[in-house]
C-alpha cells in the first residue's frame, strides 16, 4: 500500500499538545516531517480558541508553526455563516468570538454551538432551543462527544448540540470534523486531493474515520482522547495506529515519503 | 367507543396549573370530576420538586388535592434505586433531594437526571459522563423536551439526558412517562387496570401516547407546553382533544361516568 503523498493533515489538541504541554517528542517529530518538504496543515476543532490565541499557545509551547498553517472548524462556520446571511445565536467560548467580530448577531435566526463551558447551563440551552423551535437551523462547529483535560476527559458539544437536536426535532448543519467538506477544503488550501493526503489524530471518529470516508489514509495516535479498544469499532479501519505523534511521523516518512 | 371508566390519571403542570397558578377553572373542574367519585391520581413528570413541596404548592393555589394521590417520577426513581443498590450521582434539583435521604451516594456506580437547572452545567455534566463511561447505569426521572414556564417554554431534561447518552454510548433507563410501568404502576395504587383509565395531560407524547400505549384512553389538552400541531405526528391519536382542563373533565363525565 506504501504509496508517495503530498499532504499531512495533523489534529492539534490530543494529538501534538494536551492544554499548556507538549506531547512528548512531538516538538522534533514535526521539526523532521517539515525537513521531508511535505505540505502540512494543522486541522482542528478546538473551537474555544480563535486561531490567533491557537497559534498563540502553539508557539508558547515550542512548536514552529505559521498561523496560515492551521485549519479551524471556526473557519468553516464563518463561511457559511457569511454566505447564508444568519445572524447567530453564539454558544461558543468568548475567545472564540473574536473570529465573528463582523457577523450581525441581532435578532438571531441561527444558532451557532461550539465547545463553549460557560455558555453550557439551563437558560443559554432553553434560549437556543426556542429560537430552534421558531426554525432557525443548528450549526454544530463540531460534535465531539468529549475530549482530554489535563485532569481526565471533559464532555465535548456534540452533547449539548444532540441534546439541542432532542428536544426540537432539528438536525445540526456539522461544519467541523469530520464532515468531508471539512477535510477537503483544507486540502484545497494546499492544492491536494485526498487520495495524496494523511491524516492523523487522536480521536478515532472524527479525525480518522472522518479522514477516511473523505479519501485520505488515517492515522490514529494513542494519546489523547484515546481509549483503548476505539479502533475496535472503527469503520473504516485506521490505515495504521501509531503509540504517538513520533511513531506516526516516522510511520509516514517510512511508507510514504521515503525516496525511492 | 363510550365507556364506564373507574379512574382517571391527570397530568400537573401545563394541564391543571403553570407554576404557582391554576389553569383558568382547573380548580372548580377538579371539584366537578370529584363529584362522580371516579378514583383520581396525578402522575407527574415534575422532579424539580418532591411530592411534599408539590403538594403544599398545590394546597396554597386553591386545590383540594391529598398528598398521597400524588404519583411522581421520584417515587419510581427511589424504587429502581432501592432494588439495584444503587449509589447514584444525582442531577436533581435540590429540592428533590429530599426523597432521596435514606439512599447512599457516596462513591458513585450510576448517574441519576431529573429535571435540575441548577445541575445542567458543564462540570455537572463532564463528572455524570466520567461515571458513564467506567460503566455505570444512566438513570432518567424522564426524558422531557421541554416544558412550559410562566416566561415561555424551557428545556426539559431530556436534553441533557440525551447529549449523556450521545457521549458516552450508553442508553437510560427511563422511569416517568411516557414508560408503560409508570403508568401501570400508578393505577395498580388505585386497584384499577389500565383500560378502566383515561389520563389528561398537555404533552402529547408523554401524557397522551405513552398512556395510550400502556392501554389507557388519552385526552390532550391545548394549555402548558401544547402547541399547535402537536397532535398531528401522534402516534396513536389522542382518543380526544380537549381546550383545557375544564373541557376535558366535562368530555370524560358526559361520555365515560354518565350514569345510564
């Protein structure tokens, strides 16, 4: 199956860094992907960050990674904020709210969900549920169902965006991953198709099925969010399981990058 | 169809008062239904409150009501609880509590969920999911959508219920309506058998279908969280649909407690 590729596509949270720290031996694993000159996108549906305070943090950490590089689910619900004309109703963390500085947000006829702590109690969920229930349309950044705190696993808002879904009969529009829109429009911003890309992530659904049913190999890291035994149900199977990122990029540059 | 019947099971809030008022005529309706010596129950869904604090609320908005002809969701929650030795972490509102007392929660092995403003946060609900995921049984008091508050509809338990369920892949145990044993339950108290019963209530599919499906006739009203259409995608149809209360009680006693 070894075949060249073009692309990597690499998760952030679970994946390179847990909050404030790296995952061990990631900071040189990514140094030695970017000398094989393959092109990278970080992708991410970390929505409680903007894409400058992400980068910000990334570059705190120690990583070297150009703000350009990353891909955020916030990106994508801007986009289609924007070309729908909505003007949403925001669960979403207020770091997060800097990327819709130039939405209206008055008079709401959407509802936007994110990964958003503060927002998640009684009367933000009965204010969405009743502008859902006037038929304004649910737009899930993503639907996680939790992901990794420092101290153990923190519930993600594909609970809150199910039980928004519950209780109104609607059914959320999903921008983030892991939608193949998601996948392949961060492709198109390094001119690759999915069958020259890799994905690897930490969270067996959303980064590496999603990669997956969307044309890319997947590669599933054991960090993170992971679990032992995810792999078991996964459909389609991960392409390889790496113990983390190190073993993953050295993975890749094995298979795939290796001059021949 | 016109039958004798022996009991009727009546809903509380949203069909005889909304928060800390009657339904215009609940209270003389009440009155009248009483008269025919029909047995009564009212079997509610309401965990923000124990039976004793629903009751005194009852008793101070004009209704002739005795504590023990109230059947709640708490009662068969404590019941389940007892019988598996459960230890549950409880999202219930404080003032339920109180039915909980004599049961052990310390070291959680279940989840237990009412309806819990107070609880329904992203700590409350990250802690209920750790618990799920080593395991243990996820419990619901009931699964509501919403329900109606005096400022407009709020969201019911069942939302949170469900975004549990969604994270963690593990299905509740439901004990209120719309459960058949719920309903069996309440009219075993009465000595009656579920085709002598008809029960009233504003939720079309927790009153209204869920006693249809355990054998009962079904009267919906149109006051509390009814709104327009809901009986449309009924399955099965209400046996009748009724403005109010009122209107209800007078259909039952014209058409199944006439004397002939």
């Amino acid at each position: 199956m070894a075949r060249r590729i073009a692309a990597v596509l690499i998760d952030l949270s679970g994946t390179i860094h847990i909050e404030d720290a790296a995952i061990p031996g990631a900071i040189q694993a990514l140094k030695k992907l970017r000398s094989s000159n393959v092109k990278i996108k970080f992708v991410t549906n970390t929505t409680k960050e903007s894409k400058r305070v992400l980068h910000d943090r990334l570059v705190r950490i120690g990583f070297t990674i150009d703000k350009e590089e990353i891909f955020t689910s916030l990106s994508a619900a801007h986009r289609l904020i924007e070309s729908r004309k909505l003007r949403p109703y925001m669960l979403i963390a207020d770091a997060a709210k800097e990327e819709f500085q130039d939405i209206d947000t008055k008079d709401p006829n959407a509802v936007l969900v994110g990964l958003a702590p503060e927002c998640f109690d009684y009367e933000h969920m009965t204010k969405a549920m009743r502008i859902l229930l006037d038929g304004a349309p649910l737009i899930a950044i993503h639907k996680s169902r939790y992901y990794k705190r420092q101290d153990g696993l923190a519930i993600g808002p594909g609970a809150f965006v199910t039980g928004l879904e519950y209780s109104t009969g609607c059914k959320a529009e999903v921008v983030g991953k892991p939608e193949s829109s998601f996948f392949h429009t961060a492709l198109e911003e390094l001119g690759c198709s999915a069958s020259e890309a890799v994905m690897i992530g930490d969270d067996v659904r959303d980064d590496v099925c999603g990669a997956m049913k969307a044309g890319l190999q997947g590669v599933l890291v054991r960090t993170g969010k992971y679990r032992p035994g995810d792999e078991t149900n996964a459909e389609p199977r991960p392409t390889f399981i790496a113990e983390d990122f190190t073993h993953a990029v050295d993975y890749i540059m094995e298979n795939y990058l290796r001059m021949v």
